[in-house]
C-alpha cells in the first residue's frame, strides 16, 4: 500500500457472534484500525475475551486479542440490540447447525435479524459471514425490513487452526450485494489485507462458499482414492502428489491422503450443495460421489487396520493417536479420526487413545465411551498390536520409537496421514503401513 494514502481504519463495526468466525474476524477488523463491539450471548466467553483468553483454540488468538485489548477500541456485550447501536457495518458470525434432515438451521440467524432490526442505525449494511443456504440474504434482508438498511454476503474461507493467519490475510475477499457501491464500503473494511476482491451479486457470492468447500472435499476424495490405487499397484502417492501438484492448473494443496476428510465444514457445505442442485433440478453428481467416497474411506482405514492386526480386531488391542479431525484444532465434530475408532470398537477392538486435547480426567465424552483415553501417548501405546496414526499432530512424529518398540505388543503402525518416517520405523523393527505407498 503507498505510504502516502492512509488506509480506511476507523469504521464503527458490531460483530454477532464469538465463536470460530466471528472472533478471528471481530479482532482482524480490530486489527486493520476499526472500531469494534462484539456480541455474544454466552456471558463467560465475553468475559474471558474480557481477561485476554481465547475461548477456543487458535494460533496466535490470544495474542492478538491482547493486542486489540491493550488498543482499547474492542468492546463486548451480551445483547445484540446493543451492539449494532451507532454501528455502520454489522457482521453475523452465528452458527448455522445442520438441522435433522441435513439442511442448515437458520434460527439464530432469523433471530438476530428480528432483534436487531429496530435498532440498526439509518445506512447501516449488515453483513452475513455466517455459512447460509442459496438466498438467506434476502431472507434476512425480509426480516429486517427495512429501506434504509443493506444486507450483504461476505463469506468466510478461513481454516480451524489457522484462522488468524487467513483472517489477517485472505486469499480473497468476496463480497456480494445488490448495489456494487455497498459491496465496496464493505471490501474496503478489509484493504489492508491487499488480498484480490471479488465483488459479485447475493446469490453468487453465497454459492462461491459451497463451491469452494465442495471442491476442496472432492478434490480430497479423489486424492484418496488415487492413494488406495497407488496401494494396489505399487505406486506413491506422496510422488503422485508431487507430481501432479506442479502443474498449476492443479496446485500442491489439498493433495496429502488421510483417513477420510472431516470437520464442521466440508461434509456440511458438500451434503448442502448436492441438495439445493438438486432443489434447483440439478444433480452435482461429482460431489455426491466425493462424498460417499468419503464414507468408504473411513472403511477403507478400519480394513487395513483389521489386516494389519493380523486379520481380526476382536479381542486385539489398537492404539489410536489422534482423535481431532486434523491437527492445530480441538475440534472433533465430524472426526474421521473419532469415527474411525468408534468402528473399531464396533468390530471387537480395546482402543486406547490419545490426543493432546482431549483430557483423560472426569468423564470421557459420549462419543469415546469405550475407549480408554490416556493423557500421555507412551501409555496409550502401552500392550497396543497395532498403533495408528489418525489425526496428524507434530508430537506424534517427535515419540522415542525406540521405547515405543519395547512397549507395543506387536511392532505395526498404521499411518494414515504419512506423518511418521517410515524407513526410520522399518529400521527399528516395525512393520510400517503408509497412506497410498
Ligand atoms: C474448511 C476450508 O478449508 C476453509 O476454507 C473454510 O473456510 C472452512 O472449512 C469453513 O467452511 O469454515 P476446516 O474445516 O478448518 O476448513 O478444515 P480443512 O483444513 O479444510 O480440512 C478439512 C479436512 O480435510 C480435514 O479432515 C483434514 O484433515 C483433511 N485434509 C486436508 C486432508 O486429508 N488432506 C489435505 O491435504 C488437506
């Protein structure tokens, strides 16, 4: 940015919502000069932002929320109306949970518009980052009702782990509203980040965020796939990544093979996609097939663990490192990795489990029952057949091998994200089976 031209800071904005969205968002705002009231209904995670601590777990989070305290301009409050007063901009980071039958629950979304609506100053642009179906913009726009007021899309792209990175410096920001003047007010907030801008109208932009999310699962799909066949006919995937990965129609991203592809995201937008096409009279076939080849991969992993095993998981002892659905995140909705284990149990196995966050003390979650969640890695692996690596945390990659050997049953490992050295392993005596070589 040239020094001369100071960037626009200083726009009054209220943020909805603390939560993986709008609290990285809420605090880059805070960073890029604004004036920022965020809104939370949940009063003990405003007042631990109030004493510096992050609500969830997020690289360089904390910190910069001690930045925007020690700046003074970050304010909470618990009530929506209150927030959005003398607000020119008003951002909905609230969650959107699938509902029973797949489709996304839009109830705090609705709520907060009707509670907002009377209260929103003349002008004001609210702002949906929340991931919301095909035309929630002008539902809200309904809701609101009102003349004076614009309501926009501006989705979020950022990753659970690196959501301060990608906050403070998106690959893009896109912005979708019905008068392009709005949709620049609303991408000027963010010039600092210099990232490219795409402006575009409502419908489009909210279709860019289940477009974006769709491809990244299929993409992911097929590089699973293409790794169960390096398996079968003796090729790499690690160099097919390579490979393929320079050409950069393709890109090297997105290309490392795992026990299925999880989380709060991609198995939510790609369902949601595949049905409002299909509302739309469409079929996306490919996605329907990214995703049910996601379901098989989850088997796929529980086989190659019932063969590893020796050719049956009852009775056998299985250590699992990793229950999160990725590393850097606590974060197990939608986990391969937890599913995966219950599988395991399914089929007879004693699983012993660790994962850096999630604590063995007091009751262990509903979901982890039957297994034996252990605090420290060496005693989950403890008596284990077979270890496998789900979740790819550094920590399981920096294990004494050595004194791992002496303390399995037997010495095979089931690697599932190519994390460990293999030829390390072998050289230590363990039968080593990677992902898609
Ligand atoms: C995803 C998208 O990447 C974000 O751009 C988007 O904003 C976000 O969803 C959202 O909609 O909120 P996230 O859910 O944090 O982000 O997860 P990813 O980092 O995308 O990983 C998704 C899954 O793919 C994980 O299970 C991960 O382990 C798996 N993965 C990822 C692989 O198996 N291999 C890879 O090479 C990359």
């Amino acid at each position: 940015m040239p020094e001369d031209r100071p960037p626009l800071a200083g726009r009054r904005v209220a943020v909805i919502g603390a939560g993986y969205v709008g609290l990285p968002t809420a605090l880059a705002l805070d960073r890029f000069g604004h004036s920022v009231m965020i809104c939370d209904r949940d009063d003990e995670r405003l007042s631990h932002l109030r004493r510096g601590l992050s609500p969830i777990l997020e690289t360089g989070l904390e910190e910069l929320l001690g930045e925007a305290l020690h700046r003074g301009q970050f304010r909470t409050t618990p009530r929506a109306a209150e927030a959005v007063v003398g607000a020119e901009f008003v951002f909905l980071c609230v969650d959107t949970p699938p509902a029973k039958d797949g489709s996304a629950d839009l109830s705090f979304i609705t709520a907060v518009a009707e509670e907002i609506a009377p209260h929103l100053e003349r002008g004001a642009v609210v702002v949906n980052k929340s991931t919301v179906p095909l035309g929630t913009a002008e539902l809200v726009e309904g809701l609101i009702g009102r003349g004076d007021v614009d309501v926009v899309s501006n989705p979020e792209f950022l990753r659970e782990g690196s959501a301060v990175a990608n906050s403070l410096r998106p690959d893009r920001i896109v912005v979708g509203a019905k008068d392009l003047t709005v949709a620049q007010r609303v991408a000027a907030l963010f010039e600092q980040t210099g990232s490219p801008v795409v402006l575009t109208d409502r419908r489009s932009s909210e279709l860019i965020k289940y477009a974006a999310n769709a491809f990244l699962a299929t993409k992911l799909s097929f590089v699973n796939s293409l790794a169960s066949m390096c398996e079968a006919v003796g090729a790499d995937a690690r160099d097919l990544a390579r490979g393929i990965g320079y050409d950069r129609r393709i890109g090297p991203d997105f290309l490392q093979p795992g026990p299925g592809w999880g989380g709060a995201c991609l198995p939510k937008d790609a369902t949601a996609l595949v049905a409002m096409a299909a509302a739309a009279g469409v079929e996306v076939d490919v996605v329907r097939a990214a995703l049910s080849s996601n379901d098989s991969q989850r088997d796929r992993v529980v086989e190659k663990i019932r063969v590893a095993a020796g050719g049956d998981l009852r009775d056998h002892t299985v250590a699992v490192l990793g229950l999160t659905f990725k590393s850097n995140t606590d974060d197990r909705r939608n986990s391969p990795a937890t599913a995966i284990t219950r599988k395991l149990i399914e089929r007879g196995a004693r699983v012993r489990a660790h994962d850096p966050t999630v604590k063995a003390a007091g009751e262990a979650p509903p979901d982890l029952q039957q297994v034996t969640v252990c605090e420290d890695p060496y005693e989950a692996l403890a008596g284990a057949e077979v270890v496998v690596i789900l979740t790819e945390w550094p920590l399981f990659r920096e294990l004494d091998y050595r004194a791992v050997r002496d303390l399995v049953a037997r010495p095979v490992v089931v690697d599932t994200r190519n994390l460990l050295d293999g030829d390390l392993l072998r050289s230590l005596g363990f039968t080593y089976f990677g992902a898609g070589h």
